[in-house]
C-alpha cells in the first residue's frame, strides 16, 4: 500500500480538493460534528458560542495543518496558533478529547468513502496522527 496515495485519494473523494469548500467537503464536515457532538457532552459545550457554519472551514484549514506536518515534520505558524488556542490555558482542550477527535473523523470517513476499507483507516490514521500529538503535547507544555 502507498499510504499516501490511498490517503490523498480517500479525501478527494470525500473532501475535494484543495482548501476552498466543495459541497462534498461541506457535509463531510457537518456530519463530522453531528458524530463528534455525541460523543461526549464535554464536547458540544465547549462549542457552545460557537458559529459552526464558520467552524466547518475553520477545521478543514486546521486538517489542512495537520496533513503538512505529517508531510513536512515542522509546525507552520498556524499548527502553532492552533496548539496555543487548544491548550489549558486557552480553549482548555484535554489531550482524551483528540482521541474522541480522531475516533470520530474515522467513523465520518467509514460512512461517506464508498471505497472505505481497512488500510484506508490506517491511512488517515498515520496521517492525523503526528498532528494530533503535537496538539496534545502542547497541551501543558
Ligand atoms: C486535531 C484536531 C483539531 C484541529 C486540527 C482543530 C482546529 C481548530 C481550528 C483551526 C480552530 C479555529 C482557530 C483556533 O481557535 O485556533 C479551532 C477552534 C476550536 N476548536 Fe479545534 N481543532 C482540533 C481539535 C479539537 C478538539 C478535540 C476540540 C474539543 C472539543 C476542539 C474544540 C475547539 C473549540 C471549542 C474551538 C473554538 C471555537 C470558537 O471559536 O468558538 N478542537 N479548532
């Protein structure tokens, strides 16, 4: 498997391309939050002021971040500004939650990907991972 290949393929066909929002990527990403939402109730209360038609680009940008520092191995100025706003002292984003995150952004690919199968799981899993340590570690540090 190229995991690359089988990851960037899913998320065209899921997302579309690029960073500007595609219909495909608008339901994506709604869907994502109707599962994450019901996760856990720490969730949806800390989007309680929260525009979430604004917040569907504002995660697509950040996914954005976390694909470049799988691909790149260094933090933008962005994946910095996003652990500074994520950590305990800002949004106060407990590193169990990533975990939820992740869980969730795999169960939305699992339901819309109509060629999901399980090295495709594996694939996006390598690739949000590096990110999402990166944001749990600055959790406290
Ligand atoms: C790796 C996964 C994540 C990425 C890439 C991500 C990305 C982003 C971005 C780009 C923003 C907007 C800009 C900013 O505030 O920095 C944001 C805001 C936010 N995120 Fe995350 N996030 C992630 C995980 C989480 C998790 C696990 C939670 C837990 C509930 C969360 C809760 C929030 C909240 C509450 C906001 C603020 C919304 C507002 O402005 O009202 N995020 N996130």
């Amino acid at each position: 498997m190229n995991l690359e290949e089988t990851f960037g393929s899913s998320y065209q066909r899921v997302i579309g391309q690029g960073v500007g929002i595609t219909e495909r990527g608008q339901s994506f990403f709604t869907r994502f939050y109707e599962i994450f939402f019901n996760k856990s109730e720490k969730i949806p209360e800390k989007f309680k002021n929260t525009d979430m038609d604004q917040q569907v680009h504002m995660l697509q940008k950040g996914m954005y971040q976390l694909i470049t520092f799988y691909l790149l191995k260094t933090d933008s100025d962005q994946l910095q500004a996003i652990a500074k706003s994520h950590d305990k002292l800002h949004l106060d984003i407990e590193p169990e939650l990533y975990d939820v995150w992740l869980a969730s952004l795999l169960q939305t690919v699992e339901e819309l990907d109509p060629e999901y199968h399980a090295e495709l799981r594996l694939a996006w899993e390598v690739v949000m991972t590096p990110g999402i340590l990166y944001l749990k570690y600055h959790y406290d540090n």
